[in-house]
C-alpha cells in the first residue's frame, strides 16, 4: 500500500526515478515566456552566436552596457548607448572605451566566456568611462575630447576586471553576495582623489556641485518630481535630459518590465523621503537623489529575490535606508571634493542582502550564479511555491493512508484521451492494467535502452497499491505529475539551489522548512518528520528521493 518503502529500495546502478519515467512520456514544453522575442535577457541570441566572434563580441559589449541597471538586453544596451550619444558624443565614446577593456581584459584572463557574453564585466567599464567622461567635462575640467582621459579611461576599466577576478571573487565566495559595483567606486574615487591631492598639469576636473544640501524654502512642482522618475534611471548613466531619460526606462521595460516597475516604487519611496528629510528639491528633480534608490529597489525587490510581496517590502524599507546613507555619505564625501556616485546603493543593497540572509533565511535569495531576470525569478518562485504546496498536500494525504489521483481527476478529456491511447498502446492483452511484460515489450518497440533493474524499480514505484499491476488511473496520475513536475523542473531546482546552503546535495529538516516557509506554508509537524524519516531510513532526504516523494506520495 501508500505505506511502503518507496525510498530505501533502490538500486544505486538505476536511473532516478524521474529519468526513467521520461522513457514513456516526454515531459511538457513550456511556450514562449515573452511577449516578443526581443524582450527579456534573450539567451537564445547568446546560443546562435557563434562563441568568440565578432557578433558575440559586440554583444557582450551591449549587455555591458545595459548590466549597469541590471539589464541583460543586448537591444536596451544599444537603446541606452543611443541615449548616452545624444546627451554627449564624448561620453559615448568614453563608455564604449570603457566597457571594451574591460571585457577584453576577461577575455585574455580567460574568464568563463559565459560570464563575459552576458555583461558582467562589461558594466564595471561602462560607469568608469561615464563617470571620467561627467567630470573630466564639467567646469574647471580638461577632460572633454583629452586623449589622456581616453587612456585613463583604459586603465581604469581593466583594473575594474582586475578586482572583481580577484577581489571580487574572494568576497562573493565569503559572504555569498555580489560585488556589484565596487570595484567601479574603488578605481575611479581613488583616481579622482588623487588628481585634486597632486599637484600635476594632466588632469583637472569640476568638482563642488555634488553637495546635498537640505532646504525647505522652495516651492515644489509636481511634475518635476513625476518628470525625475524616469531621470533617476537616466542618471544611472549620467544622463539628465528628460526625453533620453524616457529612452533609458523603456529600455529598461524592454528587458524587465518588472524591474522597471519595481524601479518607480523606488523612485517614489526616494521622493517621498528626501521630502520628509527637507532636501532641496532640485536634487529630487534632478534624479541625483533617486538614481541610488532605483538600483536598491530593482537589486532587491527582483534581481538578488524574487520579485514578492516580502521581497519588495524590503526593497521598499532599504530604499529609505538609501536615502538616508545617501544624506550621511554627502556629509563625508563634500568635504573631501569627490562624488560618492552609486555608493549608497552599493552599501546599502550588500547591508541588507548579509542581514535578510541570516535573520530572514525564509526568504530565499537568486542563486548568484543563476541571476536572469525578475520575470524568470517570479516564475521560479510560482512554480516553486506550486510544487512545495502540492507536496504538503500530498504527505498529508499519504500519512492518513490515502493517495489522492487529484491531477488524473481534473484533467479534461483529451488529455485523458492522450493518456489512454499511450496506456493502450502498452496494455498488449487489452485488460486495463499493466503487467511487468508488457513494460518490456513497449520499451523494446520504442527503442529505449533499460536494464532489468531499472525497469523492476520504475514498475514497483508506479505500482502505487503494490497490486503487482498498474491501473490506467494509476498511470494517469503519475505521467500527469511527471509531466508538470519536468516541465518546469530547472524552474524548480534552480529555486532550490541556495536552500541548500551547506552544499551536501540534500535536503535536512531545517532546509525543508525554509522552503516551506518562503512559499508561505506552514513548517513540517512531527507526524510528517516521522513519516519523511520511515521512508528514508533516518537518512537525509537526497534530491532524487525527494523527487520521488513528490511523484509518489
């Protein structure tokens, strides 16, 4: 009955369970999950490029670009170097500059091709040739059109490589966070503090009018501060016009419009506060004060977690704390003449990751490694949070003695009628179950290579009633789960990966109860402890045995 052992009697030679059901019925494809083909990160372009060559290479470049918000677009990377252009040639050309040495410095320290083609080095380059671009052009500064600034510019950006390969590396691997812009805020602060500290005729740049001063004696206009919502993006790449800052968001919706949207709360969350605190308006409606919040509420409410209601509550709260740094780095950083740029937002957003993640674990974060889009996070976390509530459902049932066919149940009749054309097209004799023969004989015609353990074992875990066959019920139910569960089953596994936080590629009690608890479910009672532990002899519960839990329970 439900009772038995489905766990501990496998063989270690056979296939897990999953797998070998796959030999009957392939899994579900999922559709399309963008509207157009053009949105989201478009990995398929990444997979029809040829690796390392020229197009790959241009390509890698306008992630680069777009990766500075959190866009892996190759499409909002040009929409976004267009708008760069428009606002000034010069620092198109710088940006460019920037993110091709950084990117051909990964490229010859051999870094993972992958990691390059999607932008992550690239970005890093891209601000450092903005921000020398902004400054080296402001008054009193010689930077514009000043080949020397061009040649700073590729060094900096290099070294920006340089440290994440090395230093960012250490700290990811230690503290499980991103770097995110650090190394970017390390070369080009130093090098900017050291062209005011000596005395030198190559390089001078403005300074002095990054100072946040706080003011109530102006009159606010609402629509500069509803117009400094999409210039707080723009600013991001220190653009200030209103039309190219319209430019930047849209390019931002193209990849995500649910960073984008995550994106204005945070530009809202800013205003409101940088009100409340008496800050001058001018710094509201110039996206000086929002820019740092949209990085925060888009890293935090959809890049680094699932987008969700937790999720984006504490981007909300952590957009304030912003705001705040923001305040109290002016303080530290105006006496000393140089901007803080996206420092507030690197501090806070890195802050706040290290508290969720040891006061909060429930809240599980992306996977560094496994970081697309906020979309494709949400449907990791949805398809996470059906199978981990169809799970509890089911043990429920399995402890009171019963297995619930609640998918064979509600499926229509043309998916039953699939199911019954391949139930008959096994069942030889025609007597409405299925006999261990009968397996071999399908099998056989389907050309599917399976040893006689692994079909001893497939057939007594879909011998639900150990009856010694299997009803068409019974095979409806299971191919239906199979079929649901493998066809988001990266979704799933993806979702799990830092669940798993001690890497032992199996799921304790505790870990369990985190991923119960991030979908909002209640955490495993004694009864279903006792029952989980039967079934695994008192052993952890390894990935492929859970998989069978959810198959068979």
């Amino acid at each position: 009955m439900v009772e038995q052992n489905f766990l501990n009697t496998s063989n270690n030679e056979t296939l897990p369970l999953h797998e070998l059901m796959a030999r009957i019925l392939v899994a579900e494809e999922t559709s399309s999950r963008q509207i157009l083909p053009f949105m989201g990160t478009m990995q398929w372009l990444n997979d029809y490029l040829t690796p390392q060559s020229f197009a790959d290479f241009v390509n890698a470049i306008l992630r680069g670009i777009g990766q500075a918000i959190f866009v892996n677009n190759p499409l909002s990377g040009l929409l976004i170097l267009v708008a760069i252009l428009l606002q000034s040639p010069w620092m198109g050309l710088m940006a460019l500059l920037g993110v091709i040495a950084s990117t051909l410095t990964a490229i010859a320290l051999k870094i993972n091709p992958d990691v390059i083609r999607n932008g992550i080095f690239g970005f890093q380059g891209t601000l450092v040739g903005l921000a020398l671009a902004t400054f080296g052009s402001l008054a009193n500064g010689n930077g514009a059109w000043n080949p020397l600034w061009a040649i700073a510019v590729i060094i900096l950006a290099a070294l920006t490589t340089v440290l994440m390969n090395t230093f960012g590396v250490w700290f990811t691997t230690h503290f499980k966070v991103s770097i995110l812009g650090i190394p970017f805020h390390i070369v080009t602060q130093v090098f900017l503090y050291l062209v005011l500290l000596i005395p030198q005729p190559y390089f001078h740049w403005g300074f002095g009018i990054f100072s946040v001063s706080a003011s109530a004696s102006r009159t606010l206009d609402w629509l500069k501060i509803l117009a400094s919502f999409p210039i707080s993006f723009s600013q991001v790449f220190f653009v200030s016009n209103l039309n190219l800052a319209i430019l930047v968001f849209l390019a931002v919706a193209l990849c995500t419009p649910i960073g984008a949207g995550v994106g204005l709360l945070g530009c809202l969350a800013s205003a409101i506060a940088a009100l409340v605190m008496g800050i001058d308006p001018e710094k509201i409606y110039t996206g000086f004060w929002g820019f740092n919040s949209v990085l925060t509420a888009i890293a935090i409410g959809g890049m680094f977690y699932a987008p969700n209601f937790r999720s984006i509550l504490i981007a909300g709260f952590s957009v304030l704390i912003c705001t705040l740094c923001t305040q109290l780095l002016g303080l530290i950083f105006n006496p000393l003449g140089i901007p803080f740029l996206a420092l507030p937002f690197c501090l806070v957003t890195i802050g706040c990751f290290l508290v969720v993640q040891h006061s909060l674990p429930s809240l599980v974060p992306v996977a560094l490694y496994t970081i697309t889009s906020p979309e494709e996070h949400r449907l990791r976390y949805l398809t996470a949070k059906d199978v981990i509530s169809n799970f509890r459902r089911q043990l429920e049932s399995a402890i009171q003695g019963t297995h619930h066919r609640f998918l064979f149940h509600t499926a229509d009749s043309s998916l039953k009628g699939n199911l019954r054309y391949i139930f008959d097209a096994i069942d030889q004799d025609h007597n409405g179950t299925l006999s261990v023969q009968e397996f071999v004989t399908h099998l056989h015609k389907a050309n599917a290579t399976i040893s006689e353990a692994e079909l001893a074992y497939l057939f007594s875990r879909m011998d639900i009633d150990n009856s010694g066959e299997i009803d068409f019920e019974e095979f409806g139910e299971l191919m239906l789960r199979h079929r649901r569960l493998m066809s988001k089953y990266q979704e799933f596994i993806t979702y799990f990966l830092p669940i798993d936080t001690d890497e032992d590629e199996s799921i304790s009690i505790e870990e369990m109860n985190v991923a119960l608890s991030s979908v909002g479910e209640c955490p495993l009672s004694q009864d279903e402890i006792i029952f989980l532990q039967t079934k695994t002899g008192g052993n952890p519960l390894s990935w492929h045995q859970f998989i069978e839990v959810l198959l068979l329970c």
